[in-house]
C-alpha cells in the first residue's frame, strides 16, 4: 500500500496577491507552489505536456452565490490547485446545507489540506487510486465525486510519469558526477535510457488519452 501524496499541502497565510471581484486566478501561482505542483485532489503532477490546472473553490462558488454564504470568491483558504478533470467531476456535488459543514460521515468532502485527507485514500504498486475499506466518505468520493475508478488509467499514467520523471532527473545528475566514458558513467547512462524509453511509453499514452 503506497501513500497518495508525500506530503499534505498548506495554504500560506498570507498570499502574495489581494484580488478582488472574481479574479481568484490571480492566486494561481501561490496554490502551485502550496500544492507543491500538484493537484490537491488526485495529485497528479502538473508538468507533463496536456496537462491542464485550475483554481478550484472547495466550497463551490454556485452554492457560494446561490445562498449568500458569507466566503470571498478570492478568499485563498477556500482555493485549491486542481487538475481540471478533477475540478470537473467535483462540480456541483456539495452535499450539505452550510459552507462550514464539508461531510456528514458519508458523503461530501473532505479538504485536501486536511491530513484527514490522507488516511481515506492509497496507491496501488501501478499508481491507481483506491478508497480506503472503512470508510464510506472515501468510497463516495472516489466514485461519485472525482470518479477516480473512471479515470484510473489516466491516474495511473500519470502518477508513472512523475514516477519515472523522478528518477530521470536523479540519474541525470548522478552521470554528471563521473567521467563521460567510464565504466560508472557507461552505466547510468544505459539505465538512463531505459526509463527514458519506459517515460516515453506512458507519455504517448497520455497524449492518446487527451485526445480521445
């Protein structure tokens, strides 16, 4: 059983902005560096090419308009850094009558600053997302609100890729500590390769996927 996330993100306290109206996308900047460039939701990494992030309102900013609820629709605690498949399927799903209220047990959510949010949800060895067995919220979320088991090809893509990205970068910069041409530098090299080839795969894949 692998973690979700490494580490659960925190929202800053004092942005670095202060817009006003409905330009809570000038955050944008600041929720990518406290979502350490992840989504908040599915923790997909958001350098790879087609990968598209948004601003999302945890509390919706529907049920924010719709029933006067006292909360900033640039109001940085109620934003979060998210992929836009997951902002997507979030839409319209709050569940309860109050914008302090996030769940009852069951339905609804949870947010992903909270590291109540990272006991609900695991890896597989392949990256795929699962709810956890005890939990009737995390089932919900999983299905109904993010559709996680709809999606559990591109998640599992996607988490191989940072996967993969990762351990390029390391391999990189151990082949610039040795000699070109020696026997240690020979080897990385070729392993280098290999997950390149490997990053490669999955990469067209991805492509594959977003132009369905």
């Amino acid at each position: 059983m692998i973690p979700l996330r490494d580490t659960t993100p925190t929202r800053r306290t004092n942005p670095t902005l202060n817009p006003t109206g409905e330009n809570w996308g000038e955050h944008k900047p600041d929720l990518k560096a406290d979502f350490n460039n992840h989504c908040g939701y599915c923790h997909s990494f958001d350098g790879h090419r087609h990968t598209y992030f948004e601003v999302d309102h945890f509390v919706p900013k529907a049920e924010i308009k719709k029933n006067g609820w006292p909360i900033s629709l640039t109001g940085y605690s109620n934003l979060v850094y998210s992929c836009k498949f997951c902002n997507n399927k979030k839409l319209n799903k709050w569940i309860t009558n109050s914008p302090t209220v996030y769940n009852d047990g069951t339905t609804g959510f949870v947010d992903p600053c909270d590291v109540v949010y990272d006991t609900l949800f695991y890896r597989t060895a392949d990256g795929a997302i699962r709810p956890v067995a005890h939990s009737n919220l995390a089932k919900w979320m999983y299905k109904e609100a993010f559709k996680f088991d709809e999606r559990e090809r591109s998640i599992i893509v996607l988490w191989n890729m940072n996967r993969l990205r990762q351990i390029i970068d390391a391999l990189i910069l151990q082949l610039n500590t040795h000699a070109v041409g020696s026997n240690d530098y020979n080897i990385i090299k070729l392993k280098l390769g290999e997950f390149t080839l490997e990053y490669y795969i999955f990469h067209n894949e991805l492509i594959e996927f977003y132009e369905q």
